[in-house]
C-alpha cells in the first residue's frame, strides 16, 4: 500500500507553470497515482473560478482549497463546503490603510474580485488568475458590511516583503499576513492558513495528516507543509520554505510534481 493516500497541490509555481500549463509529464505521473488508489487536491491561494479549471483538468472531483485556506468547495458540483472570511470591520481597517498609502487592494466576495480602479496593477492579477475584475469604487465603502474572502495587496516586488512584515505587526492576533507571489500580500483571517484547511480535506477523505504529502512553492505555503506528513519544495521555492520542506524536487518547469509522484509514491508502491 503506497505510504501516501492524498496530495495536496500548490497550483501557481507548482502545479502550473507561469504560462499557466500543466505539463503532459505532469498529468501522466498524476493519472499513474490516482489509478493507483492515491487522491489528488489543490490547496491554493486562487478563487475557485480561477483554480477549478486546473482541477477538471487532472480529475479532480472532490474538495480543493482556495483564497489562503479561506474557502473550500467541491470541484466537480460548485458547492462552497467552507468559509472563513475577514470580519468586516477589519477588512474595512486594511482597506482604508492601504488606500492611504497609496496601495492597490482586492477584494473577494461571493467568489467575484472586486478593485476600486482597473489599472496595472489590478491587471497584472486579473493576467494570471484569469477572471474578470469588478470596479466598485473605494473597497472600504464595498466591503462596510460585506466580508472579504480574502484581501490581496499588489504592489511592487521589492516593496512587499517589508509591507507583508509591516501588515504583519499591524494586525497581529486579528489577522494573517501571507505571500503568495513576489508581488502579493496577502490578508486572511486570523483563523485561516492553508495547513488547517489540508486537515479538514484529509477528513473528508477519511485519511490522517500522517498519510498526506503536499507540495508548494512559496511563503504562503509553510502551514501546508508543515501540516502535511511529508512536505515537498519546488526548486524555486525561497528559503524560507525548504527549510520547512522534507524534501526538494525541480522546479516547475522541470516537471517537479512529476518528479516528487515518481520518487515518494509510485516508485515506494
């Protein structure tokens, strides 16, 4: 019997490459897993209307993770099975602060985005998770008494570590503060990481946290590893996450995932 009942994906840096493709080697090791008695989920920082497609695309049926940890849904049916957004008086207090400082903030509701302008840097998100923006004006006003999935600040690579650590500080015990790509910070409930949303995938499968392996590529993606009963880093991943990591494969565009099904599940079937 393989070691590993369920794989939690990464998609963004893991799964997908930055043309947005999953590669033929890729799926191929994925089909070989699941033939062989193995579960497959995405745990991602995406809406689900930018992450379900990658699902359908390797079989995915069952639950996967979106916005941080934040929301659950069943791929194949659109259900939404969980959610934990940010309480609206403190999606008001980031949204209000980043608009000061002259940062673009977005915001998630009902599985829609949400910006207060469409400019670069909204663009520069809507390019990659390839959904549709909404403009609604100031997002402090919106989201009065709305609550936000998730609050996503885009700005400038080499300013965004020092304001993830900034927010960080700010909202310590109300909030999380993440990182996804160089250029996002990201906002969730202080309840919220992608290593507790794993957890309750792993029961919905009826399989402990011991038999999960999980692979990821960046900041936000710590809790999932350390979650996880064996966590895997992409060759690109910061140091910050193969430090965490049990094991480091290739990046992904050197089929990573694929290499890290071969080596700790189908090779040890």
């Amino acid at each position: 019997m393989n070691r590993f009942r369920l794989v939690a994906l990464d998609l963004d840096g893991t799964l997908i490459s930055t043309k947005l493709q999953i590669s033929q080697n890729v799926k191929a090791a994925i089909a070989r897993a699941r033939r062989a008695g193995v579960a497959f989920t995405m745990v991602t920082g995406r809406m689900f209307a930018a992450a379900r497609p990658f699902a359908t695309e390797i079989g995915i049926e069952g639950p996967i993770v979106c916005y941080q940890g934040a929301a659950t849904y069943v791929a194949a049916s659109g259900e939404r099975v969980a959610h934990t957004p940010l309480v609206p008086a403190t999606g008001r207090r980031v949204f209000e602060r980043v608009a000061r400082e002259g940062i673009r903030a977005l915001g998630y509701f009902e599985d829609r985005l949400y910006t207060e302008v469409d400019d670069a840097y909204t663009r520069s998100y809507t390019a990659l998770a390839n959904v549709p923006s909404h403009v609604v004006g100031p997002l402090c006003e919106f989201f009065a008494e709305r609550p936000s999935t998730k609050i996503n600040c885009v700005l400038d690579p080499e300013r965004a570590g020092a304001y993830a650590e900034e927010l960080r500080v700010w909202l310590a015990g109300v909030a999380n503060v993440t990182r996804s790509q160089p250029e996002f910070v990201e906002v969730i409930d202080v309840d919220v990481d992608k290593g507790r949303a794993l957890a309750n995938v792993a029961k919905y499968y009826g399989v402990d946290l011991a038999q999960t392996m999980a692979i990821g590529d960046s900041w936000n993606d710590v809790p999932l590893l350390t979650s996880a009963g064996f966590g895997v880093a992409m060759g690109t991943a910061p140091p910050e996450l193969t430090a965490k990591a049990d094991a480091i494969v290739a990046g992904v565009e050197d089929d990573g995932v694929a290499e890290a099904i071969e080596r700790f599940i189908l090779s040890a079937a």
